[in-house]
C-alpha cells in the first residue's frame, strides 16, 4: 500500500501518495502502460479527415487557455494531460464547429478534474472561466457527449505515468549532485509544452516521456558530467521502453525546434544576446537551453519553464473567445 503525504493549507488538507518503489521496481507495470497506451493515441489526420472547420491554431489557442485555467486553480499536472487527450481523441471521431471548440475544451476539463482531482473543478467555475460564453446546460450535455464518444474508456496513459519508470531506471546517480526531483519537473515542463501542439499528437504517451526525459538530462548537463553521449542516453531509453532511437530523436528533435520558436517569440531578433543564445541552443541541440533560464525569475535556469510562465501570461481565459477563428 502507498504510504500518504498530507499537504495542508487554510482550508483544505490534500493527501497523495507516495511513489510506490515495488511498482516502480516491477518491469511487468511499465509493459503493462506500454501495452495499453496504443489505444489512446488519436490520429494527427483529425484536421483533413473531420475537421475541417478547425485548425491547429485554433486547437492550440484552446489548449493554452485550458493549460491556464488549470494553473490558476492549482490542478494536479494529469488534469491538463487527460483533458487535451480527451479533446484529441474526441475530435478524431466527431466533427464539430468551431464556436464549439471551447465548450469541448471545458468540457474535457470537468471530466478529467473528476478524474484526477479530489475536489474537482465545478461546472460553474468552468462557466465563469469561458466569460459565461457557454450555458451552464450545455455543459452537462457536452460532458455526457465526451464521455460517449470516448465509449468511458477515460483512465487514459498520459506521459507523466512513464515519468517515475523512466527516472527510475536510469543511472542518474552518475552524477551525484543531481536532483531527481529537478530532471522530474524539467521532464514534466516539456511534457505540458508539447501538449499544447497538436504535432505531437502522433507521437505515443511512452515517446513524448522518453524524449523530454532525454531533453531535461541534457540540458541540466547528464550527459556531459556522466560522460555519457546523447546517443547513448538515448539507447538507454530505448531499452527501457522498447521503441526505435530514431523515433526517440524524431520526437526530441520537435521538441528543439518548439522550444527555439518559442524563444524567438519571446525575444525578437533584434534583442540580440537573448536571440543569439536561442541560436546556440537550436545548433547545439538536444535543449541546451533547458539550463539557462528557471522557475524562479530571479534564478532562472530552464527556458521550458520560463516559457510556461509567458503562455500563463498569454491572457484571460475569456481572450479566447475574442480570436476570429
């Protein structure tokens, strides 16, 4: 059994559980998430072959202000996940409109929220966040459509599960001075970035874990002061969740390219010294930015993470309401 931390606050005492070292340690769970992950993929076609009313602009404005949403109400990280999997899948069976999108979006928000939190979001808070844009009505009518198309097949892989199976069997201890903890955080952030893109769609839950986990280590420097190559790390990973290095790179390599477009976006050409560290990153490869700017403004140090804290600052949640889509 899962030993329990208490997490108290004014109103509210939050328990969660430890990570269980005897699942982590026993090789037939992560099979098992391998095995079941393929069913939860949607097909990155939705746009041609449904949707043609939609576009991935429109899905990632969606996305953002989901993801926002989500951190102001202090949501576990699997909200967002489970959420955008249930929009992707949805909208890979069921074509809609796309004055339809965002009522989809909250939709999956009240379902995943049941899913993950133990105080979810309520209907009427998720009203209020879309400006009461949508009705309280349409909203329970939504969620039953989500959950019908998605046949309640609702406990869906997300790569945060492969987190804690990937970080355990991995020799980080070559390098004694790294924190777990931090390569967990720097993973997760690259985890949420791609799941804002709809390019990443195609890629299954186990990849996008495996190559954020490959982009956090080299950019905190593992496989510089482990002596250990990007090839080899990815080798490593390749072994332990049983997909090709090529596929591995394919993925990290979108991963790169994100993370450098959304630098540019955020520092211009003509900053200078920020557009041409931004460069050295995409020449570099493998995020060798994810260390050079942090979760606290003061003391940077992942560029993943300060352009977490942008998209937070992206707008209000009712701006998406105001895109002419």
């Amino acid at each position: 059994m899962n030993l329990l931390c208490c997490e108290t606050s004014v109103s509210s005492c939050e328990c969660r559980a430890y990570p269980d070292p005897t699942l982590l340690n026993d090789d037939r769970v992560l099979k098992h998430l391998l095995r079941t992950e393929e069913r939860y993929v949607a097909s990155s076609s939705y746009f041609q072959r449904f949707q043609t009313d939609l576009t991935p602009h429109m899905r990632k404005i969606v996305a953002e202000w989901m993801l926002e949403l989500c951190e102001e109400q202090k949501c576990q990280e699997e909200v967002f996940l489970l959420a955008i999997n249930y929009l992707d899948r949805f909208l890979n069976v069921c074509p809609i409109r796309k004055t339809q999108l965002q009522l989809l979006g909250t939709a999956c928000l009240l379902v995943s929220s049941k899913m993950r939190e133990p105080q979810p979001l309520s209907a009427e808070s998720l009203v209020q966040y879309t400006g009461n844009s949508i009705e309280l009505e349409d909203l329970w009518r939504w969620e039953m459509l989500v959950l019908s198309k998605l046949k309640w097949d609702v406990a869906a892989t997300t790569p945060r599960d492969f987190l804690p199976h990937i970080l355990r069997r991995l020799p980080l201890d070559r390098v004694p001075s790294l924190d777990p903890h931090k390569v967990h955080v720097h993973a997760q952030t690259f985890i949420t970035l791609c799941f804002r893109d709809h390019k990443f769609s195609m890629y299954t839950a186990s990849m996008i874990a495996g190559a954020s986990v490959a982009a956090a280590l080299h950019g905190l420097k593992w496989t510089h002061y482990a002596e250990c190559s990007l090839t080899e790390l990815l080798e490593m990973l390749q072994r332990i969740l049983s997909i090709e290095t090529d596929i591995l790179h394919s993925c990290l390599d979108q991963i790169e390219e994100m993370i450098v477009s959304e630098m540019r976006e955020a520092n211009p050409p003509n900053v200078g010294a920020g557009a041409q560290s931004a460069g050295a990153g995409a020449s570099g490869g493998s995020s060798s930015q994810a260390s050079a700017s942090g979760p606290q403004p003061t003391k940077p140090e992942s560029a993943a993470d300060k352009t977490v804290v942008e998209h937070s600052q992206a707008g209000t949640p009712t701006d998406v309401r105001d895109v002419h889509f």
